[in-house]
C-alpha cells in the first residue's frame, strides 16, 4: 500500500509537488495522471527514496520513505522513465547483475523468470546495444520485477512500445496489479482508462481528481459537452446557439455542433427553445460520454476558470 499525506517538493521558489495526499491500495492499479511536467515523476522519485520532499509524509508497504528508506526498496519495483541499462551486457546478465546487486539467491533463475514474463527469454543472450527501444523498456520491467516486489512503482512503462508490445504491457500490468500495489503513471489518459482501477489526476503540482474513472465520468458528465444536430446550417446555429448565456464555446464537428457549455450551467433547454424558435428541426441534443481525455481537459479548464 502507498499513504502520501500533505506531500510538498520546491526547487528554490519553483513548486514542483504542492501539498498532495493519495492513497494505493493492493490489487488495485491506480493510475497516476497528467500532463507532461505535472509533477509525476518528482512524486515517485520521492516514493522509491531518490529524493527527499521540502515537507510532508509517505509510506510505501508500512515503511516511512524518509525513516526506512531501504525497507522501502526491498519492497518496491521501480521502473524510471529513462531505464539505467549497461548497453555492452547480455539481457540475462543485466538481470542477474540486479539480483546480486538486491543480494537474491537463485539470481539466474529469478532472471530468467523475470524475462519470460515480459516476452524477452529469446533475447537472454542478445547485447542489450542490439535491442530495440521497446525491449530495453522491457528489460527495465523484468528487472523491477525480478525480486517479487509487493508494489510496483512504473513511471511512462509503454513509451517506445509499438502496438502489440503495448498491449501486451497493459495485460501484464493487470495481471501484476491483481496481488500487488501498483502505481502506474502515464499521460495518454485513454491508456489508463484501459488499465486503471482508480486515477488521480495532478495538474501543476496540484491532484484536481481522483477516483474510480467510471465515477469520475458520471460527476462530470452533467456539466460537460453537449452534442446538437438540427436541420440548420451548421453556421447559422451556430451563430444563435453562441448568444446564449449559458454556452462558452460551439464547435463543428462534421453534422454536428459540439457545445461547452459555463461552468455548473445546463444549457440545454435554452438550446431547444433556441432551435425550435429559429424554425429548425431538433433532431439530437444530448451530453457527449466522456472518457478520461475529457475529463482532465474539463477539470483543467474548471481549475483556471
């Protein structure tokens, strides 16, 4: 399990992580969302004891971050974002230089374990100079793996994948969050719809969301985008549609006019009447489904209004 409590890291006057609290549960995968330089990767380097925080608390496995550092790394499972590799080593003998690095017995069975379990027991002996930047990814999960780690800590795992490799990544990560804490962090949001029991969302340094994705769609969905079809032109209804108070903004989107609408406002009556007045047909009005995507664009967008 990871406890992080009122969690804060500056860089001189820079705020990088700004007072956040979450909670990862066992057997569970929970996402860890954002845009590039929101703060991810400094909170897991704070978790996995790279670096220590400016102020607050962490707990990773019933071990402090900061008291019991190497507790900590005797039970978690790092993956950075640039995976260390020696380029001039075997793919096995990297693994069993991790293992004996971790002080493991069995080391080249445990390697060997690790690298069939991420698809690279064909490349045992291939010069990791000669792999392909997916594999290399690869080999730095086998080696977070290799020890049976009770939480995995996974930071961008499927950059450099191609599509099959992807998936396969994704299926694995499922089947390791089953009896493992995983914190998994990425910001292709529609990944983590894939993958993720649970998602908290930070956004410059700060957790605007965190929840179930299903649960955090439906709160949204009520003050989200609205689709609308008439038999209008699309550029006249547009025009009436965007006087309306309630409505922020109106896109097309091929036969359609997609709507934002003011923050906690619902403008779909004031729409209909809009459209029935103007003498055209209503043929559709309806809120869009959101998937995570949208979500972290509304939840941006009700952060800096």
């Amino acid at each position: 399990m990871i406890e992080v409590s009122n969690l804060t890291k500056k860089y001189g006057d820079f705020v990088a992580v700004n007072d956040i609290s979450f909670t990862a549960h066992p057997g569970q995968v929970t996402g860890f969302l954002g845009p590039n330089g929101a703060g991810k990767t400094t909170t897991m380097r704070i978790l996995t004891g790279v670096m220590p925080p400016t102020a607050g608390s962490a707990t990773v496995a019933e071990f402090d971050v900061f008291e019991q550092s190497m507790d900590v790394r005797e039970q978690v499972g790092y993956l950075p974002e640039n995976v260390p590799l020696y380029r001039d080593m075997t793919a096995l003998g990297y693994i069993k230089y991790i293992g004996e690095m971790r002080g493991l017995a069995n080391r080249k069975e445990k390697a060997t374990e690790a690298l069939e379990r991420v698809g690279l027991e064909d490349r045992a002996k291939s010069r990791i100079r000669s792999l392909s930047k997916g594999m290399k990814q690869r080999l730095g999960l086998a080696s977070a793996i290799m020890h049976n780690p009770s939480v995995l800590i996974l930071d961008e795992p499927t950059i450099g994948l191609d599509p099959r490799q992807v998936i396969d990544l994704r299926n694995l990560i499922r089947e390791l969050g089953k009896d493992r804490t995983v914190l998994f962090s990425t910001h292709i949001l529609s990944e983590a719809e894939q993958i993720c029991d649970k998602v908290v969302i930070i956004n410059q340094g700060e957790i605007v969301a965190e929840g179930a994705p299903t649960f955090l769609r439906q709160d949204l969905e009520r003050g989200g985008r609205i689709l609308l079809r008439t038999n209008g032109a699309s550029d006249a209804v547009s025009k009436v549609i965007q006087q309306i108070d309630s409505v922020e903004r109106v896109d097309t989107e091929r036969d359609s006019l997609i709507i934002t609408p003011v923050i906690d406002a619902d403008p779909r009556p004031a729409i209909a009447n809009a459209v029935v007045s103007n003498g055209w047909d209503l043929v559709e009005l309806r809120q869009l489904a959101m998937n995570l995507e949208d979500i972290f664009l509304e939840l941006t967008r009700q952060e800096q209004a």
